[in-house]
C-alpha cells in the first residue's frame, strides 16, 4: 500500500493530526511497523474518554496505554477512568487534563489525591455536579491546586449544595495566569487575599463578588494591575464607590465583562468609570437587570437609561451597542455582544430596544436555548424563528406551529416529554429523527393512564447516552426488559433510570445494554428497608464484583447500581 510506503517522518506528522484513540482503530493491527511507530515513537499521544464506550475505553486502558503511558500529553476523562487506570503516578509527561461528569465526592477525592503526581500539568478543567449535601473539603481541593508547579490554567466548576463562599488558597502558586470559578461567591474585602496566593493572575473569570456595606469609606484595595482579563458578577446593591475602588485598580484590563443582579449603572457613570481608569479597555461587556416599582413608568425609565448609551463614546468611539428589554416589570440591559449568555425567560418581552439602528429582534430568537410546555400558551410574533434550540419541554400532540418555530433540531441536547402515551409514538420518532445531538431523553407518562404505555420502545435512534423512564406509572416485567435492553434506544445508554417488577429484571438489563454504566432503578418488590438489603445483597451475589451497588442517597426508594 502507499501509505505503508511513507518514511516515518511523514506518519508521525499525519498522526499529529488525529487523536490517539482514531490512531489505534485505524492503524494499530495493520502490521508491526505501524504498532511499534504507535508504542514507540509517537511522542504526542491525546485521549478523550469522556464519551467512549466502556468497552473501548477497558481495551484501550488495559493492552494499549500501558507501552506509551509517560508520553501521553492530553486526557479528557471521566468517573469511569479510574475503574481502568488506578493512579495518574505514571503520567509524567501529561500536560492537558480535562474531568467532566464527576457525580460523587468519592471521585473528586480521588482525583485530588491523584493531581500531585502530574508535575507537568499546565492545563486543568475540573466539572462536577453532586446533588446531596455532603462534606466536600474545599480548602484542601484549592490548595491541591494552587501546589501544582507548572499549572497555568485552571476552570474549576463544582456543583453542589451548601457552597456559599470561595475557600481562600493558603498556598502561593507562581505559575498560575488563567482562573475560572464558575458561580463561587468572594467577599469584597478577600480580593486582596485571593490575589495574595495568585500573583501572576492575568485571567479571572465565573466568581460572584459580595458587595459588604459594612466596608469603612477609607478601605484600601491592592493593586490588581496583573489583571489584563476579568469576568465577574456583583452581587447585591451595587455602591458606586466601591466600584471606584475596583475600576481604579485594574489599570492594565484589557477584557472587562460584568454582571449586576437586580441592580443597573447609567451609560452615563460607565463612560466615567472607563474614561478614569480603564485607558487599555478593548472589550466590554454588561449584563444588567432591575426590577422597579410598578406604579413608575417602566418604558419612560428603559428610554432614559438606552439613551445614557449613545453619546460618541458608546456608539462612534467604540461601537458597543445595547440591547434592552422588559419582562413584567423587570428591565434587562446588555451589550449587544453579551449573547454569550441563553435568553432564560420563557415569556417574551413587551418591549425590545437596541441602540443599534441595523439590529432587530431575531437576535433574540437566535439566543433562546430552552423552552418549557408552557411556551406555546403565550402569543408569539408572527415572524419567530427559534434556530438554536438546546432544550424542549413538550407535551404531545405537537403545537400546529411547533416546526415552523423551530425549524431544526440540530442543537437539541435534552428532550423531555410529558403526559406520553402511545398514540404519540410517531411524533417522538419524527423529533427523534430530527436530531443529531442528543443527549438525554426524558419520558413521564400520563398519571391518568395506568396501563403500560410503552410504545417508546420501538422508537429507533442509537445515540442518546441518558434515558429517563422513572417517571412511567409502570414497572417492567423480565421480558419487557430483555426487549429494551435490545432496543435501538438501549443501545448506546450509558445512564438508564427506570422502574422494574423484580430483581432478577435488574439483572438483566445489567447484562444486556451493552455500554450501560449507571442504572438507577425502583424495584416493585421492594417493601422495606430489610428487604432494600436483602436485594442489594442479592445482587451483590448476581453480578460481577466490577459493579458498585448502593441505596441512592438522594431517593429513598432507588438503588443505584455503576460501575466502580
């Protein structure tokens, strides 16, 4: 073949190319030359595991990996990883991390326990979403971080209940230029602090910083003159002088973009602000809302505050435009450039306004992500288009006007359908069809109805990692669940919540959905904790030992069964 015939030089600059786990499938077994190229040379070797199936991921971890484990630079991975690879300690040259989809504690332990081994680390992207309320040692996660010699960035995002403040680092890292803290609230007194133990912090984005009204008028703030890059939101009501007092430090920011909560600046004083002390301001954006008192009148008060935004400055100058509009009596505010963020109101505004004579109300359209079942209620323009749509709450039989308004599914993520019954099986399929992304699928049938409602299961489409049945008013049978598990739906599910009649139901959907990872179930036969036990116990004996079963903490009825 011609390409077997290239000079090494040229495959290894192909590969360079393609991630590591495409270079295994598509050349791995042609011949020894191609594998020893793969094991040996190939000194560039990225993963990402995030999505790969279980099956792949186990062959990939257990056969391939160890020959060239210190030359991988780059992982993205999740929970699952460590059921394959028990240490990062080998990793040495890995310069890239990236952990999505981290559910429990347990696992975010142990990826901290594991970071200290990665020397070289110059990249790290932490998710994780926990739902119950359970100690987290946060103080010992940032200072894990903050330890870490050659680190340069970090996006940290950890979800979960009870977090009400940023644990302070005690550690100074020197390394450290690029920050994002997604939604993690700092008091305005502790910035100084913060930027104590980051002193090369060029880059800050996601933290909510706390107005305190109790600052003294004579506190001082530190010069945060390191930051070119901040992306903030403020809390609270917003005391100007205390935004002088920020403004007036950053003298090097580049970058600025700034959230109010239920407060609004004047074009007026922000033009001051900027003029004062951001002379090398390149980028600006604000997103601002206030809800005001409804015997003042609302358009006569969003008039004066879009006028305040287009003297020379704003509109010649620099060409920052504003959009503004009002839901109820709640006014919005943003630059045109802030629709980075999703349109969340399900209500569309009574009045939509830009200080850009070339915009118009599409623009919105375009940012509206989500709708729910009540969306269709309203009264919509005549001319919505809604090209983006990410998520859909929907009840069937389908609005007359649902795919003129939205014209394709193509971004759509989650899709949640309520009130199902079977005579809407091809309406499913028709939007099923539609997409090309979806990821989570979300079924609750009509509580009137008490017969199974089932039809869902001949519906084909081979992608969708998370299926939700738990909200059926049936429990499967041993056959209903053998025919799932060799469904088109069950075949890529990686996450099934489901209710089941018995036992031995669960076992078999364990073992026949080929690339499950997580089943959270309510078993019928269930009546008690002592039996709760005895099952778990039982299933325990009937599966493999790589499964971990547990009492879901956050229902009291579910088991959760994942792989460890």
């Amino acid at each position: 073949m011609y390409f077997e015939s290239l000079p090494n030089e040229i495959l290894l600059y192909l590969f360079e190319y393609l991630h590591s786990t495409d270079i295994l499938r598509a050349f791995f077994g042609l011949n020894t030359r191609l594998k020893s190229l793969i094991y040996k040379q190939y000194s560039f070797h990225s993963f990402n595991f995030s999505y790969e199936q279980k099956n792949e991921l186990n062959k990939i971890c257990q056969y391939h990996i160890p020959h060239f484990i210190n030359r991988i630079y780059a992982l993205k991975i999740n929970e699952h990883f460590f059921t394959y690879i028990s240490s990062f300690d080998q990793f040495t040259q890995l310069r890239f991390l990236k952990v999505s989809r981290v559910p429990s504690p347990k696992t975010l332990t142990k990826i901290m326990e594991e970071l200290p081994h990665l020397l070289n680390l110059t990249h790290l992207t932490i998710r994780c979403v926990i739902t119950r309320q359970v100690f987290i040692d946060f103080s010992l996660i940032i200072d894990t971080i903050w330890n870490l010699p050659k680190l340069r960035y970090c996006s940290l995002t950890i979800f979960t209940p009870g977090i009400n403040r940023l644990f302070m680092p005690t550690k100074i890292s020197s390394t450290l230029e690029s920050l994002k803290l997604t939604g993690y609230p700092i008091p305005f007194n502790q910035i100084d602090q913060f930027m104590k133990y980051t002193p090369h912090l060029k880059y800050l984005s996601g933290v909510i910083v706390i107005l305190d009204t109790k600052i003294n008028h004579d506190y001082v703030l530190l010069s945060l003159s390191t930051l070119i890059s901040l992306n903030i939101g403020i809390c609270r009501r917003c005391n100007l002088s205390m935004m002088d007092l920020l403004l007036e430090n950053l003298s090097n920011l580049q970058h600025l973009t700034i959230r109010l909560f239920n407060n609004i600046i004047d074009g007026y004083k922000w033009e001051q602000f900027i003029r004062n002390y951001l002379s090398k301001l390149k980028s600006f954006k604000i997103d601002m809302s206030y809800t005001i008192d409804r015997n003042r009148n609302i358009e006569e008060y969003m008039n004066r505050l879009l006028n305040s935004f287009q003297s020379s400055f704003w509109i010649k100058e620099h060409q920052w435009f504003i959009h503004c509009y009002i839901i109820d009596t709640t006014i919005h505010l943003h630059t045109s450039t802030c629709y980075d963020c999703c349109y969340h109101d399900q209500k569309f505004p009574l009045i939509w306004k830009s200080t850009n004579p070339n915009d118009n109300q599409q623009i919105l359209y375009n940012n509206i992500k989500t709708i729910d079942e009540t969306f269709f209620d309203q009264s919509l323009p005549l001319d919505i288009c809604l090209p983006n749509i990410r998520s859909i709450t929907i009840q069937f039989p389908l609005p007359d006007q649902f795919w003129s308004i939205i014209p394709n599914l193509n971004h759509l993520y989650t899709l949640n359908i309520i009130l199902f019954t079977d005579i809407y099986q091809s309406e499913l399929q028709n939007i099923l069809n539609q997409t090309t992304h979806l990821c989570s699928l979300h079924i609750k049938q009509d509580p009137s109805l008490r017969s199974p409602q089932l039809s869902f299961f001949k519906c084909t489409n081979s992608s969708i990692p998370i299926l939700d049945f738990i909200e059926l008013n049936y429990s499967l049978d041993e056959i209903e669940c053998l025919l799932f598990s060799r469904s088109s739906l069950a075949n890529r599910c990686e996450t099934c919540s489901i209710n089941v009649q018995n036992r031995h139901c669960i076992v078999i959907l364990m073992k026949n959905m080929p690339n499950l990872q997580t089943l959270n179930v309510r078993c019928e036969e269930e009546v008690s904790i002592t039996e709760n036990i005895q099952i778990i116990q039982w299933l325990n004996d009937n599966l493999s030992s790589t499964y971990l079963i547990t009492k879901d903490s956050d229902s009291s009825d579910t088991i959760r069964i994942r792989i460890q």
